[in-house]
C-alpha cells in the first residue's frame, strides 16, 4: 500500500499555546492527559502507517473553558496556527476549524473566517457544549450556515454530564456514549433531516450508534408522538459517516459494514491521543479485515474521504 492510499480524518493538533493554558481553563475533565506533539511527530507516524494526509482537529475538551471575547480569540488562534500548517504541507496536513461554541454569534463569525479566508478543509464541534447537545434549536443557525456551504463537520465526542468511573478515564468508555447520545439526539431532532447539505463524521464508529440503531428507532417511535416511522429514522441514521479510530476491531468492522456498507466508513487514527502503537494496531485489524472487498478497503483508506475533502482530489 502507497502512503497516497490513507486519509486521517480523525487526527489532533495539540497548539503548544493550547496545551500550556488549558490546565488554568478548567483542565481536561475527562481524565486524559495531553500527549507530546509536533508536526514532524505527526508526520512520522503517518508515514509509519501509509497515511498521506491528516485532517487535524482540536479534541475535547476544546476551547470550552474560556470564556467570552478570551474562547473566539483562542479559536482563532487554534484555527491560523492549524491553517499554517496546511499552507506548509498541504499534501500532509488538513484542517477542521473550531468554533467558539456556545458562543453561536462567534462561530458565525468563525465559520466566515475558517472557510473563506483559512480554506479550511471542514469544521469540529464536540458532541456536547456544557451538556447541550448538537440537536438543540440553540445550534440552528450554525447548522444552517454550514448546510449553506455543503460542510464537512467532523464531530468529537465530550465529556458526558456524568462522573467518570474510578480509573477509567472518559475516552475509554464515556467518549463512544456520548457520541451515540448526541447522534440520537440529532436525528430524533430533525437536524440530519433539515440539513441535508452538511456532511457529518461521527468518530469512533458512531460510539454504538450502529450497534443499537434500531433499538433507538423503534422506542423513539413507541413514546414520541412527533417520531417518524422507524425506518426513516434509520434512514436518518444512515446519513453519518463513520470512522475507524479505535474501532476497527472484527465484530465493529462486521458491524458497520452491515449498517451502513462500506461507502460511509472514513479511515481515522486518533493520533497522538490514541497512542503510535494502539493507532498502529487497529490499522493492523483494518487491513486484515474481511469485512471489506479490497475495493472498499481502498474507498475506506481515501477514495471516500477525497469525495469529502475536494481540495484532496485533485
């Protein structure tokens, strides 16, 4: 396999500026420590796995802890540092912007900025903001603005409104509920539906959105009134795409492919988060998979990706 075979889609920046300050804007509370980072770090581990681009964003917990003119500024801040990276190593490197949320007059301004002056490649909100999740009519004139521009939004899971259990910091288990709540609630909302334009990455396979879908269908329907038909719920799901970061084990593989088919999976690592060694190992698990055709393995790796991502296909 050619490196020009994989598109990291769920890939981290960590902003020197971003890491020193966050332990004074309220930490990380999920209990996940800041890994060592640099563009050539990134580099070398995507060349140690085929990758030829990877889209970084800025994971949880974000800007979250700042707080008014201090959270759009550090966005911005995030989001030129990011770019600049870009514009060095175009063919390595893409970019999600971040937006000050829940500030939604200054994302507004940060969409404008991030698209038409960065070029950025798509836009990352985290699953919730201080426990309002992404289906909410607060967030509806973000998700009208980027349906407007036909948006890549990559969604990364938060911290949940719960404690952590003891030893287990969130990412391991937290972060895949969070995004299956804030898919849930999405779609039971009308946002996958009203926003047909924006395209929407769930990380790590959907949490276990693909695994309990009908469940989720056929309840939503028993007890909400206003609840479509189960299956156009679960068309409504079908709309996401997935990703493999940390996901690519048989039965998840088995799993996704079954829900979904191949044409809405997205290769992703989760570098530097996810450890060399483990992003190492689910690539070792994707590659040895026989849930996809070589085909899809190929469409999985980039070729849906670059149908994403215009400025990777040409």
């Amino acid at each position: 396999m050619s490196a020009a075979n994989r598109i990291d889609v769920h890939q981290h920046v960590v902003p020197p500026f971003w890491s020193d300050a966050l332990p004074a804007f309220g930490g990380d509370p999920s209990g996940w420590n800041s890994p060592a980072w640099s563009p050539e770090a990134a580099i070398a581990f995507m060349d140690s796995q085929q990758i030829a681009t990877g889209v970084l964003s800025l994971t949880a917990p974000g800007i979250t802890g700042w707080q008014g003119t201090a959270r759009r500024d550090m966005a911005r801040r995030v989001n030129e540092y990011t770019a600049s990276l870009v514009q060095k190593r175009p063919d390595r490197f893409g970019n999600f912007a971040t937006l000050p949320l829940p500030d939604v007059d200054g994302a507004l301004d940060e969409i404008r900025y991030a698209f038409d002056t960065l070029k950025a490649d798509g836009v990352v909100l985290l699953s919730n903001y201080h426990g309002m999740y992404l289906g909410d009519r607060y967030f509806d004139a973000v998700w009208a603005e980027l349906d407007r521009r036909g948006a890549a939004v990559f969604v990364h899971p938060s911290k949940p409104a719960i404690q952590t259990i003891d030893g287990i910091p969130g990412p391991i288990v937290d972060y895949p509920f969070d995004t299956t709540r804030c898919a849930v609630d999405m779609v039971l909302n009308g946002v996958m539906d009203r926003y047909r334009n924006v395209k929407v990455i769930l990380s790590h396979a959907g949490g276990f959105l693909p695994y309990a879908a009908y469940r989720f269908a056929e309840l939503a329907n028993a007890v909400r009134p206003d609840a479509k038909p189960p299956a156009q719920i679960i068309e409504s799901f079908q709309r996401f795409y997935f990703d493999t970061a940390l996901s690519s084990g048989p039965s998840a593989l088995l799993g996704l492919k079954t829900f979904v088919g191949a044409g809405r999976v997205l290769y992703g690592s989760d570098f530097p988060y996810a450890p060399a060694r483990v992003g190492a190992s689910f690539t070792a698990m994707l590659d040895a998979s026989d849930a996809f055709t070589s085909d899809e393995k190929a469409a999985v790796n980039a070729g849906n990706a670059r149908g994403l991502f215009p400025r990777l296909d040409r």
